[in-house]
C-alpha cells in the first residue's frame, strides 16, 4: 500500500537550516528561539540516522556570525555549508545545484527569520518544484505575529506545515524501523 504523496519519505527528503547564526537567533524571544535550537538539534541528529541529506545556510556571516555552535557540532561531515547575503537560499552559490545533485523533491526548513529569509526560500524551492515543508515549531521571528502571517501565507500558497515529531515519525513510518528507539529518544 503507498502511502499519500504529501508524506515524506527519509529518501526522498533533504533537511535544510536556514541562518540559525548565534547574532541572529539572540535577536529573536528567548522562548522561540530555545524551541527552535531544540527542535532542531533532534531533527539534526534524527537527518543523521536516516541518511537525510543536511544543506546549511549562512546570511552574511561576516556581521551575523557563523552558524550556532551546538549545531556545527552535530552536523554530519557531509552536510555542506553556503553563505548567502540574498534572503532566499536559492540566491546562495552554488546551492541550487548540490540540492538538485541529491536528486530529492522533499524540502524540510528550518531557521530564521519565517517572514524573511524561510518564506522567500520556500516560495522560490516551490517554483523550481521542490515539495516544501516548514517545521513550525523549528522557525521564529524577531515579531510573533510576523512568523503567524508568514506561515499563513505560506500554507496558503501550497506549503505545508509540520511540527518536528510529524517529521519525524514519517520518516520512521513504522516503530519496528531499526531507528526507532532512537529516534524516539529525540522527543522532548
């Protein structure tokens, strides 16, 4: 039995961090961006065991720093790293291309900011025919409401919304899959 077309598939996913930088996520509401780095951080690990392929984007890292070190630190050594001073990771060079060499359709973003830098990816990953999924308790803003209308508009533009746990259980699809103790072990 195949499953609806809308589920991912850790073989068909890509998981994407969006300018998750140390300047940049202490700008945001502390609560927020706790959430965000742990949420995260279990997806990080979870993209790992799941041999899901890991792209890492930067905004400016000259004046906004590098990406958040509990995260470098947990990515794999294939997870491949851009800087970008364009807002959507499309404009980043080279990025287009190692995302289309992963020869996946399933886009999973992560980071900051929802109304700036995620819905610009988003929207431009959705018109090169990428299927776009926004972790919403893995994104935030400066502004609370900015992040409520960026993901309304988002969602009303064909992109779906999932929490971190969706993602990860589909990619598991079943608790006899070999990671599912640990993956389980993610959830907090």
């Amino acid at each position: 039995m195949s499953s609806h077309p809308n589920i991912l598939c850790a073989e068909h996913s890509v998981f994407i961090i969006i300018d998750i930088q140390t300047k940049l996520a202490d700008a945001m509401p502390a609560t927020e961006a706790k959430l965000m780095l742990t949420n995260t951080t279990a997806l990080l690990e979870a993209s790992v065991l799941m041999a899901v392929p890991v792209l890492v984007t930067e905004q400016y890292p000259k004046g906004l720093g590098v990406t958040d070190s509990s995260l470098v630190n947990k990515l794999p050594e294939t997870a491949q790293r851009f800087e970008k001073t364009g807002f959507s990771c499309s404009l980043a060079e080279g990025f287009s291309e190692v995302l289309a060499q992963t020869g996946r359709k399933q886009v999973i973003l992560v980071g900051l900011e929802t109304h700036v830098c995620i819905m610009q990816s988003a929207l431009a990953l959705q018109s090169q025919g990428y299927q776009v999924y926004i972790v919403e308790d893995a994104v935030c803003s400066r502004k609370i409401d900015h992040k409520f209308y960026a993901l309304q508009r988002m969602q009303q533009q064909g992109i779906t919304l999932i929490n971190y746990e969706s993602v990860l259980f589909e990619w598991l699809k079943d608790a006899s899959h070999p990671n599912f103790r640990a993956i389980s072990g993610l959830l907090r």
